[in-house]
C-alpha cells in the first residue's frame, strides 16, 4: 500500500454535502491524484496543490521514494512554477537511492529538458554520501528500457567534482 496522504480542503468546490465537501474528509493518495490529473487536467491539479498548500508533501512523498507519486512528476512538473520545478527535480535527486528504477523511469532521454538524466541526477546541494549510494543504486538496476536514463544519471554524477 503506498503512502496517503490527508488534504483536509482538496475538493471543496467539487461536492458539497451538509457537512461538508465529500473529497474533503478522503485522503489523497497516489492514485487518487492519477485520477484527478486525468479527470480535470494537471493545471487544475497544480492550481489545487498550490491554493491548499500542499506541495510539501508530494515533494516528501517523491524525496521517500514511493513508485506512485514519483510517477506523477513529468505531469506536474510540466505546470509547476518554476519554483516548485526545481523543488521536484531535488524530490526526485533525493529519490534516486531510495528507489532508483522509478526514477529512471520518468526521465526524459533528451538532455535538454527539466527531466533530463544530467539535471536529475546532478548531485547539487546533497551530501557526500548521497553520491556513493546514488551510484551502487543505479548500477543495481538492470533494465533494458532504462539504460539510455541510467547511462545519463551515472555520466551526471560521474563527472560532477567531488
């Protein structure tokens, strides 16, 4: 099961009840948001993250690993302000040790992008052991599909100092 994630105001304009917005009192998991950015659009889905506050935690939920909301990043990065851009591509840097295949996953193969292997996996702003651990992770992962992103993560991190 993956981690949920309690948004006290997500829905309150969609349905009313005489006790309050139904969405409201349901938490918000992965695949609850999937569903709300294929329902009414990652722009709707940013605006909502954004009004209620509520980035922190999807950023916390990428940053910890969980398959589910890293696979929701390419949507919502693709509308976030520049920002919270940047905010999740450090979710997903910190990510990469925890959980390297599905980061790997959903980044771009081009390297001119905010998803790109290079931006992704450069060790900007993390700790000395991070970069170590970083690397025996990537090297772990054997997939075919994600070569291409994994050779991009280890140049990345490979040819950064330090």
């Amino acid at each position: 099961m993956g981690l949920v994630l309690a948004f006290p105001a997500i829905g309150a304009e969609a349905v009313t009840a005489p006790f309050g917005p139904l969405e409201a009192a349901q938490p918000l998991s992965a695949r609850r948001l999937a569903e709300r950015i294929r329902r009414d659009g990652a722009r709707d889905v940013a605006r909502m993250l954004t009004r209620e506050h509520e980035w922190a935690r999807v950023r916390r939920a990428v940053a910890a690993g969980w398959d589910g909301w890293i696979a929701l990043v390419p949507d919502l990065m693709s509308v976030a302000d520049p920002q919270t851009g940047r905010a999740l591509q450090g979710a997903l840097r910190r990510a990469l040790p925890r959980n390297p295949r599905a980061v790997l996953a959903v980044l771009d193969r081009r390297n001119d992008t905010p998803l790109a292997g290079r931006e992704i996996c450069a060790p900007a702003g993390e700790t000395a052991a991070w970069r170590p651990r970083t690397i025996a992770a990537l090297r772990a992962v054997h997939d075919i599909h994600l070569i291409d992103q994994g050779a991009d993560c280890l140049h990345a991190l490979e040819d950064a100092p330090g």
